[in-house]
C-alpha cells in the first residue's frame, strides 16, 4: 500500500473523497423539504363547530375578486415612502392603503421566498442550493387550489414562477431573472402586457382572477450598484407609475379589485441580498382595494406579518382554501367584518395549523380548542361576549402556532451527519499522515521503507478483509440505531453511496496504517522558528473560533489580527537579524571572514528589507479600510464609497488603471518564464490587457479622450480577451512540442528550451532511439514553469476584468505580497542561525502563508460569510444571455480571487526555484498534501460545531452559510489542485507528442 502514500496525487483524491461526504453531510443537514402531501379542497370546510352545524363553504366565502399580486424584486422596507413612491405613499398616509411589515425568513434569496408566499410554510435553506434550477413545487400552492376552483390565473416577469408553477396558468410570459445588468427590459416586458390585461370586458370584469407581476430591475440596480445607487429612485418611480395604473384600472372595474404590493427580499446598502440583516429580511406589504377601502390600522400602518401569510390571504379571495401545508394567517385588513364569517375564518386557518403541529399538549392547542368552545357558544346563541372571547382566544393560538410552525427546524438525517463527520475525521487523519510523510526528506523517506515485501494478492485479500469490516459496521450502525436515513435505505442509489463510503474508510485506513508505519524521521521539524510556529497554531486555532457565532460572523476581524501579528513578528525578526548582521560585520566576526558568500546574501536582503516591509504594512491599512464587511461594522462609510462617489470619479478611475497597469507589468516580467517567442507572448499580453481597459471605457467605468471606444461592443471585446488568452497557452504547448521548429520556424536567440542531447564521447557513440539523453526532464520542468506562469498571468488579467472597479489594485497587491513574504520567510535567509537543506521548511511555511494571504485579500476584497456579499454582476461580464454554468464560474472565481491568486503564485514559485523536474513534483506534492490537510481539517471541525449547534437560534443566517460557503471553497479547492494536475499531465503529453515529432528532425 506504500505506492498509495507517495503517489504524488493521492491527496488529490483524498480531498475529492472529502467533498462527497460534506454533500452527504449536506443532504443530511438541509434535507429538502417534508410535505404531508395534503392537497387542501374546499370539502375539508369544517360543517361542525364543536357539535353546533355550520354551513362552511356558504360562510368561507369572500365574494368576487380580481386579486394582483406584485412583487418587487429586492424592494426593502425604507423604499414604501412618498419621498422613493409618492402615489403609494399618500395611499398609505390617507389610508387608502395599509403598510405590512413582511418579515422574510432566511435565505433571502427569489426562490424560496415565492415558495413561502403560494405554499403558506417556510422553506428549508437548502432552497438557497436550489435557487438557480427552481424545480417545481411538490406541495400544496395557492395557485393549486385555485386552479381546482376554476380560477384564470395569468403570471407576467420572472420565470421563475414558471418553473416552480409548471402548468397552472391560464396565460404567463416570462422573463429570465438572472442577467442581473438588464435594468430596463426585464420590466418593460412585464409593463407592456397592462394595457391589455388591466382593461375590462364587456362586462366590466378583468381577464384574470389573480395576476401575478414580478418585476427585476430593482433587484439587478441593487446587485451592481448598490441600495444607494441613483439609479435606484427613478426604478421606484417607475414602479410607483404601474401601481397608479393598476389603481386607476381597478376603479373601472365592476368586481372588486385587490392589489397587494411587496418584495421577495430587501437589499444590503451594499447590494446584495441573501443573508439576515434588517435591509434584507424587512420588506413592505401594501394592501388596497377598489371598493372604498379604508385601513382599519392607525396611520396606515398594520403591524408586523410573516411572508407565509400572503398564502391565505389569496386564498380566501380567490374563494379557495388554504394550501394543504400553509402555517399563515389572513391579513387583518382582509378580515371579514361579519362575525360570522371572520371566526369562521380564524376557524379555518387555526384548525389548519393545529393539524401541523404534532403534540396536542402545547398551550396554543388549549387556546384553540377554548376557542373552538366559545365559537360554537357564539353560533348557538348569538352572544357577542362570546364572539369577541373567541375572536381573542383564536388570534393568540394562530399567533404562537405560526411562530411554532416558522421557528421549528426541520428534521436533521442524524446518521448521516455523523457518518459523514466520522468520514471526514479519518480523512483528515490520513491527509495528517501523508503530510507529515512528505515532510521526510527523499533520502529519509527512501530508508523508511519496509524490509517485508507483501505480495499483491496479500494486499489485495487485506483491502478486502478490511472493506467488509468497514460495509459490515456500517449496516450493523444503520440496524442499531434504527435510523429512518436515505443512506441506511438500501436503494439502488443510495447503496452506491453506502459502497463508496466504506471504501473510503477503508482506503483512508490503510493510508494512515502505511504512513505511520514509514514514517521515522520528523527531525526536520526541530528547525521550525517562530513565525512557523506562529503560522500553525494560527490556521489551526482559526478553525476552533467558529464555536463563536461572532467570530463567523466577523471572520475577517480574525484573520486581520493574525495577519497584524505576523507583520508585526516578521518586522522585529527582520529588523533583529539585520542589526546582528551589521554588528558582526563591523565588529569583524569570524563567520563572515570566513563563509563571504553569506556576507553577499545578508548584504543584499538587508539593504532594503525593512523599508519594503514598512511600505507592505503601509499598503495593507490602506487595504483594509476600502471595503467594510463583515456584520456588525457593514453600515460604516468605507474608502470604496468614497471612491464611487461622482465627485471622486477621478481617484475611482486612478485605482483601475494603476491596478491594471501594475498587473500588466507583473505579467511582463513573468513572460522571462516562458519560452523564445517572448516578443509574441508580450504582444498578446498587451492586447489582452487594452480589452480590459477597453471593456471599462465600453461599460463607462473609465473616461477616454478616444469617445469611438465607447461605441463598441463589450461582449465582443471579451470575446476577443477570451481568444487572446486561450490562443497564447495553445501557442505556448505548440512550442514547446516543436511543431514550428518541424515546419521550419526555429526558436530564435537562446535555445534553452530545446530539446536536445549531450555531445557524445566519441564519434563512434551509440545511442538507442528509447535510450538517448534527450534533456527531457529539462524540457519538462520548463514547460511546467511556462505553463503556471501563463496560468497565473490569465488568472490576474480575468480578475481584473471581473473585478469592480476600486478593487483592481488588490490584484498587484497579493503578487508583491506573496513575493516579500516569501522573501521574508526564506529560512536560509533571514533565520539568526544558519542550517542545511530548508527546503522543505520553507514549503512548509510558505504553503501556509500564501493561505493566509488568500484569506485576508478574501475579506478585503468585501467578501463574508452572509450569502448577500456574492458579487452576482461578475457573472455578466462579457455574457449577452443567461448561461448557468458561465455565470457560476465567473461569480465563483470573481469570489474567491484572492485564494485563486495566491495559491497560483505559490505554485509559480515553486517551478520557478526548482532546479530540476524530479524536485518540483516534490515541491508540489508537499504543497497539494498541505492545501488538502488544510481544507479538510477545517470542514471536519466545522461540521462539528455545525452538528452541536444544529439547534442554535442562529443556525439558518449564520451557521448554514458558512457551510455553504465552505462547500463552494471546497469545490475550488479540488478545481485549482486538479489544474496542477492538469499542468503536469500537459508537460507528460507534450514530451510525448514532441518524441513523435521532433526528436528525428534534430538528428
């Protein structure tokens, strides 16, 4: 099994085994949704109250409607005012109208808020996974129900309703809801339908029984540009126009015409929506009628409602019955005024509840059924008193049921959660042990290796053995506890799953078996300094932090103080090991008389060491202060508001071409990596670099003296960008396989990336075609070296054009960040006393270090751990139309731009030291075994804490989007560590194609 442990990529593997258990642990902690699958008809109508007869379906009758519903994209509570929509706003101030507070349940997100609206129950958060795909409701809806009475139901904007709904509506047109830089289309395709459907027939009755208006442009002006953004008021104003419109149509009408105005989900000032704060979760519901409608709320305000409520709401004018799952209310002001009917009603929606809740010894199930009594007291004598005791008694038991039925979490899958987390465990302990393995020197390692040679059928009957122990444990686990879990279920999907995972267990078990027993020498770690240590305690205390809601909620206030600490310790070391230098050069010390070449090294580094240090601290406060983030601080004023002011338009645009400007001459200097053709590969740099700009000058993101620029397509232009950097890596493989040397194009100038071979020792040499002394490895290791910094150059120039504007700069930052700190760390260099052979000591803390700085730019960049900071507006760059899987990659990518470059710069440095092919492959194994251990290691303590606090108050706005986000982090953990493996896959086909094609032509 010792082939297993120094395979070069089994860590790879391993952290691919640990993403499937995290989407098991996963599934078993946001299971979808459990429906009872009641589908509510208007024969459950109770016809007794309490042994007193009452006929249901004549009382449950709120008369004619044509009810619309209109939704608002990411209209937040602040927007319902006459100064954002005068005409609504003086409905409300003369109560012609009635304001809600909606709460929106958590996550904020389009999907899952529609769900709660038509079904009257609260989604789970896997819905926010979901959110994109849309897949149609199982459950019970008020569209159901009122499709089964009849009803023509007509639905214009979103398509998402489209795709929840499928074929309950009479009539629909909708309108993709994710190309989030469409401000003006995506409503003006909804506007356009009024005019036809809001006028009346010949018999003065509208076309519809409920139409449904959901328009975007508010929510898109909210993701790119902010709450704050004065695109914002004249969208509202528009907005404010089409409920004029409906008023004054609905007055024309003959039947009654109810119109409720709401949105989905707020909106951070920031932009953004998702997580839970006050801006996102606080929406208004609006209420008017036609009929000489006057709020029964003082000044037009009713209170604080629940977004589940609007499911009953439209049921009862709709004349439907609630949905089968529905946990809502009626609004008050649609309340009945006959008594009759309005405790039927009450009736109706708390029996409805009542049946949701699974004990019957709540105090709010007593208060129904006292109620139920004094009902049936009322309908037998006509008593008021007891009208009014029911009124009370039903309102407090509706109150508590519906914050019971909001507030209960659903059902976690117990067994999976634990197996998964026990997986990740065993995980993580093998990743521990290849990592440590790895940290053997060759020659250690080769003296490690076990004198008993097992043959291959002992090992292969021992893997088996130990893979039916593990399948037998597991099903005896799943007999035991009795789990009612999917992954005891024994489907044939499921029984894949329960397959895979013991094979996990046991390959992982064999691992930490073989490591254990080879490995001997971990002396190396005796060398360890104290920014070392100082670089493992901190990743591995980060981790335990989450057992505060706070410090995931802050993360990045952690990572500031880690970050302020090793700044500050690398300063005092560098300022200590430069003052003893000077020392004992002018004191005359013996080691500098007689080792000079160390004189050399000291004198260059400690020259200019220090001030560039000072100028690094300098550059990150300024850094640190340009996006706030976070939850508690998110409000403060940040240098990135001040620089998208109007006023201050001359700074915002010095940023972006100072930023872009830097990162062209990064990737200039990196083209010395790359091979003859420099001139070629600088030419397309630049070019790559001017559509960048031009795309800003083609958005009006940066002014020109050259006004035809701004007349030119932007999609064409990243068109372009795009076959620039695609045409220079094919260039770049072609080369380097010799196809232009074959067709007669030499490389000019030095050779060095050639393939050639050694003089013989004499005319009369022979060598064998497979034997020659091609300098293969040599070619390899150029490639290699060509082809990371050709990753990374790609990767600076796609950020900068994903990237807003005053966030440009920190692309250059990370480089000279990543480059003085490794400089910094450098053990030969800076350490006070010198040792041999820290090579591996200097992966080790480099590997870790480049971590950090991914994680710190992470947050200056403006992310957190709230779903409302994901930049969605980098999906569109360069995209005319939706496309799911472009859109995810460029808004994943644009997320974690800073781990993506400093892990990419790591791995540039790495071929760029090596001094030949075999020491880089050890360089990248023991970086790839670190980046796993490292991922693994904090999934596994966060499904931990994940577990314990399952049932914290906190546990869908804080917990469950961290472990969302660790997820997606996850996901790209495997994508970057598979595109080294790809890079060294390309270096092994471009020898071999170049043996095909070039070896015979250099003869």
């Amino acid at each position: 099994m010792l082939h297993w442990v120094q395979h070069r990529w089994t860590s790879l593997w391993l952290l691919i085994s640990a993403l499937a258990a995290l989407c098991l642990f996963l599934y078993g902690f946001f299971p979808l949704k459990y429906h009872s699958g009641k589908l509510a008809s208007m024969d459950d109508l109770p016809n007794v109250i309490n042994g007193v007869s009452i006929d249901g379906q004549e009382v449950y009758n709120s008369g004619e409607n044509s009810v619309i519903l209109m939704v608002i994209d990411g209209l937040r509570y602040d927007f319902a005012t006459e100064e954002y929509m005068p005409f609504t706003g003086q409905l409300i101030k003369n109560k012609s109208a009635c304001l809600y507070v909606s709460v929106a349940e958590p996550p904020t997100v389009t999907m899952p808020r529609i769900k709660a609206m038509m079904t009257g129950s609260v989604s789970t958060f896997a819905d926010v996974a979901l959110n994109f795909g849309a897949p149609a409701v199982v459950g019970d809806s008020v569209l159901r129900v009122a499709a089964a009475k009849g009803r023509r139901t007509v639905m214009y904007g979103d398509d998402t309703w489209l795709r929840l709904f499928p074929g309950l509506w009479t009539e629909s047109d909708g309108t993709t809801s994710f190309f989030v830089t469409d401000y003006t289309e995506v409503d003006k395709n909804v506007t356009r339908h009024l005019d036809r459907i809001l006028t009346p027939d010949e018999k003065k009755k509208p076309p519809f029984d409920l139409l449904v208006l959901h328009y975007l442009g508010l929510d898109h002006i909210g993701h790119l540009e902010g709450a704050r953004s004065p695109k914002i008021k004249p969208k509202l104003l528009e907005m404010d126009d089409v409920v004029k419109k409906i008023y004054k149509a609905m007055q024309t009408w003959e039947r009654k015409g109810v119109l409720l105005l709401c949105g989905d989900h707020g909106m951070r000032d920031a932009g953004g929506h998702g997580g839970a704060s006050p801006a996102e979760l606080l929406v208004p519901l609006v209420v008017l009628t036609s009929d000489g409608f006057r709020c029964p709320h003082e000044a037009g305000a009713g209170g604080t409602v629940a977004q589940t409520d609007v499911a009953p709401s439209l049921a009862w004018l709709l004349g439907a019955p609630p949905p089968g799952d529905s946990a809502g209310r009626v609004l008050a002001a649609l309340l009945p005024r006959d008594p009759r009917q309005h405790l039927y009603l009450l009736h109706v929606l708390a029996e409805r509840n009542a049946r949701l809740v699974p004990s019957t010894d709540k105090e709010f199930y007593k208060q129904f059924e006292r109620a139920k009594v004094q009902f049936a007291h009322f309908l037998a004598t006509g008593q008021q008193s007891a009208a009014k005791i029911a009124k009370e008694f039903y309102e407090e038991s509706l109150e508590e049921m519906s914050k019971y039925l909001t507030e209960t979490t659903t059902d976690f899958d117990m067994f999976a959660l634990i197996s998964a987390t026990c997986i990740l465990y065993l995980l993580a302990g093998a990743l521990l042990c290849i990592t440590l393995y790895s940290l053997q020197s060759e020659a250690r390692r080769k003296i490690s290796f076990p004198k008993l040679h097992r043959s291959k059928a002992s090992s292969l009957i021992a893997f088996v053995v130990v893979l039916v122990i593990s399948a037998f444990t597991l099903i005896t686990a799943c007999f035991i506890t009795e789990t009612k879990s999917q992954f005891c279920s024994f489907s044939p999907l499921w029984s894949i799953a329960f397959i895979a995972a013991a094979v996990t267990i046991t390959v992982a078990y064999f691992i930490i078996k073989t490591t254990i027993e080879n490995t001997k020498d971990l002396s190396i770690l005796r060398d360890l300094n104290a920014i070392d240590y100082l670089l493992i305690i901190g990743t591995l205390f980060h981790s335990w932090s989450f057992f505060g809601t706070s410090f995931i909620e802050e993360e990045h206030m952690t990572w500031y103080f880690f970050w302020n600490t090793l700044m500050f310790f690398i300063l005092v070391r560098t300022i200590v090991v430069v003052v003893m230098y000077f020392a004992k050069r002018w004191s005359g010390a013996t080691e500098f008389q007689e080792k000079p070449h160390l004189e050399n090294r000291m004198s260059s580094v400690g020259v200019s060491i220090v001030p560039q240090w000072v100028l690094l601290i300098a550059l990150h406060r300024y850094l640190r202060t340009m996006n706030q983030t976070g939850d508690r601080w998110l409000f403060l004023p940040d240098t990135a508001d001040w620089l998208n002011s109007p006023e201050n338009s001359f700074y915002l645009e010095a940023h972006l071409v100072i930023g872009s400007l830097l990162t062209l001459a990064i990737c200039l200097w990196n083209i010395r990596f790359m091979n003859n053709y420099m001139q070629i590969h600088s030419a397309l740099t630049v070019l790559a670099t001017a559509c960048t700009l031009c795309h800003r000058i083609a958005t009006n993101a940066l002014v020109t003296p050259f006004p035809i620029i701004k007349t030119w397509d932007p999609v064409l232009i990243v068109n372009i960008f795009w076959g620039l950097l695609i045409s220079q890596v094919i260039f770049e493989l072609l080369t380097y396989i010799g196809l232009f040397k074959t067709c007669g194009f030499p490389l000019k100038g030095d050779n060095k990336f050639a393939y050639n071979k050694p003089k013989a020792k004499n005319e009369d040499y022979f060598y064998d075609q497979m034997e020659e002394p091609w300098n293969i490895d040599e070619v390899k290791l150029n490639l290699a070296r060509s082809i990371t910094h050709i990753m990374y150059n790609d990767l600076m120039l796609i950020i900068i054009l994903l990237m807003k504007p005053h966030n440009v700069i920190m692309v250059p930052s990370i480089y000279f960040t990543c480059k003085l700190t490794s400089k910094c760390l450098d053990h030969k260099l800076l350490d006070a006393r010198m040792r041999k052979g820290t090579e591996i000591l200097d992966v080790l803390s480099k590997s870790l270090v480049h971590l950090w700085i991914g994680f710190l730019f992470y947050f200056y960049q403006g992310n957190s751990n709230s779903l409302a900071s994901v930049e969605l507006g980098a999906g569109y760059v360069g995209l005319r139309e939706y496309s799911a899987a472009r859109v995810a990659a460029r808004v994943g990518l644009h997320a974690y731009a800073a781990p993506a470059l400093a892990g990419a710069q790591l791995f540039c440095a790495a071929a760029a030291r090596a001094h030949h092919w075999k020491g880089y492959l050890e360089s990248v194994w023991r970086v790839i075994n670190i980046f796993a251990l490292q991922r693994v290691y904090q999934l596994v303590i966060y499904c931990l804490i994940a577990i314990l606090f399952r049932h914290h108050l906190f546990v869908w706005t804080v917990f469950s989007p961290k472990l969302l986000y660790d997820f997606v982090a996850t996901v790209f953990s495997v994508q970057a560590l598979s595109t080294i493996c790809v890079i060294v896959l390309l270096t092994h086909a471009s020898s071999w194609m170049a043996k095909k094609l070039t070896y015979k032509s250099t003869l």
